[in-house]
C-alpha cells in the first residue's frame, strides 16, 4: 500500500530472520481488536493466575524456572520506551537473594516478544495482525532451534502443569474472509470450559491451553472494550505506556509525517530480545540487558548490527 518510495524495509527482527527449516509458524485467529488481543500479551502478571492459578509452589522443583511465577503472583516492573517500541522488566526477589526478570517487549507495529523462556537462547515473536477492526490474525514464530519456552517443562509429579495443553484444534477452513485458523475451543461453546476442572481447582480458568484461556480472556472483553471503564494499576504500566507510545507514532505520522520506530531504521529491531536472567539484587536492569544481549546466542551469525 502506497506510493513505491515510501515501501518500508523488511524487520530485522530476530525471528523473521531465522534460516528457512528451523522457524515453527502458526496461526491463530482471534475475534476483537489487533491492540487488545496484543494487550493480553503484554501484561506479565496473568500468568500466575489465568495460567497457573491452580499451581502451588510446592508442585514445582525447587529449581524449575517458572516456579517464581506462583511463589510470587505480583511482580514488579520496570517500563521503558525504547528505539524499537515498548520493553518492561517484571522483577522478583528470589528466596537466595537474586533478582529473577522476565522481559518482555512491544516492537512497532504489532509484534510482541514474550518472557516464558531463557534470554539467552530466546527467539520467538508474535504479530497480531489487524484482519479489521475487530478480527485479528495472530503469527506466532519461534525458533526450532531454541530449547522452547519453560512452560513445556514438567511439575514434580512429572506431568504437565493442568491446563497447559500442548496444541489449538482447529475448525475445518471455509471460503469466506474469517473462515480459517479458526479454534475449536471459542466464544460459542465457552472456550470448552471444564466447570468441574474449574470447581476442584485443577485448571484455574477450566480452559485446557494457555493461548486460549488468554483468547477467552480478550474476546469476552467485546471485539472493542470500552476503556472509560478501566482503572489501571501498577501492573497495567506496559500497557499504558505502550498505548501512549503507539498514539504518539500515529499522530506524528499524521501530523508531522514522521514514519514510526523501525521503519527507516528496521535494524533497531535487532536489538530486541525477550526472556528470563538473573541478576544481584540491585543491578541496573538496562545494563543486565545489554550484557545479556551480548551474550545471546543468534539465529544468524551475521548480524545486521555487524554491517555497520
Ligand atoms: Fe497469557
């Protein structure tokens, strides 16, 4: 769209740039607005409850990485705008005195990086596409290559944690706009929700897969919730700061014709990574990150970064 002068560059976002054969892509599609569904994805504290409300901390190895996420079910943050969008910084004191992190971050126009996974190694995106209004078709990549998230990992008794199912079924394809990458598990059946699952407090939301439990979260706001009725909290800083991030870009873009983050210099992208560290407790986030981004290992050894 629009004049040939103006076509962006290509991202150089880690993940659209992973060799052809080690990318694992899939899609989903959810039925509200492109910036709410993201939304859900950038709000870090759900996951102990949405996710894993039903999990204790002694259901975990002492040493399994998201057990953090249940010991303590309210993170602190830090929020920071950035050359490529939006990143925050969940913190947690761990009980051997280091800092545990999960970050995360939004890239423009519409991609998150998620926090389920080690820094290191972490390449994975998600795009959430607007399809209009009020459908919008998530991209979910991720690197072969990468160990994968730690939510795959087993509880001690060596099962999954409930509700932690591996994979979306999907409703045959039709020809019409909406009429693929459609889940089973949707609005109209309740997202298959298991009231006993629920009521014996085996799955928290009684929705048996982590990306649906947050599709039936987002959808059942209304395919445009109305944000008058909100009262944010410490934990909604990413999401404020991100809405005020992308209103800015659009007004700039037409006020000024200013382009927004990454479009005359995709390469900034590069430079956003996702994923859990550690640090001593009282070390400067920013510079942990670019220590450990130092450290990261790439999906290609030649970086766009490294041309100059
Ligand atoms: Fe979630």
């Amino acid at each position: 769209m629009g004049p040939q002068d103006q076509v962006p560059s290509f991202p150089m976002l880690e993940a659209a740039l992973i060799p052809e054969g080690e990318a694992s892509i899939r899609f989903v599609q959810r039925n509200c607005n492109w910036l709410q569904a993201l939304e859900g994805d950038i709000d870090t504290s759900h996951f102990g409850f949405l996710h894993a409300g039903s999990a204790e901390p002694e259901d975990f190895q002492d040493d399994h990485p998201m057990r953090h996420t249940v010991t303590n079910r309210a993170p602190e943050y830090h929020v920071t705008d950035t050359d490529w969008g939006t990143s925050y910084g969940a913190y947690r004191l761990e009980e051997n005195g280091s800092m545990s992190w999960r970050i995360a971050n939004f890239v423009f126009p519409f991609w998150t990086q998620a926090p389920n996974s080690d820094f290191l190694t972490n390449v994975g995106v998600r795009a959430w596409v607007p399809m209009d209004d009020e459908h919008t078709m998530v991209v979910l990549i991720s690197w072969k290559k990468s160990p994968g998230a730690y939510t795959g990992m087993p509880l001690k008794n060596g099962k999954a944690i409930p509700g932690f199912a591996p994979t979306i079924e999907y409703l045959p394809n039709t020809n019409d706009w909406y009429g693929r990458w459609r889940p089973v598990a949707r609005w109209e059946n309740d997202y298959e929700i298991d009231r006993d699952a629920q009521r014996q407090n085996i799955i928290y939301s009684g929705i048996k897969m982590v990306f649906m439990q947050d599709q039936a979260v987002t959808e059942s706001m209304g395919g445009i919730t109305d944000h008058a009725f909100e009262h944010l909290v410490n934990s909604d800083q990413m999401i404020a700061k991100t809405r005020r991030r992308v209103l800015k870009a659009a007004l700039s873009l037409r006020d000024e014709g200013k382009s927004p983050p990454g479009i005359s210099n995709p390469e900034v992208m590069w430079r956003a990574r996702s994923g859990t560290f550690h640090t001593a407790a009282h070390e400067d986030w920013q510079a942990a990150y670019e220590n450990n981004l130092k450290n990261a290992v790439r999906v290609i050894s030649n970086t766009p970064l490294s041309k100059g």
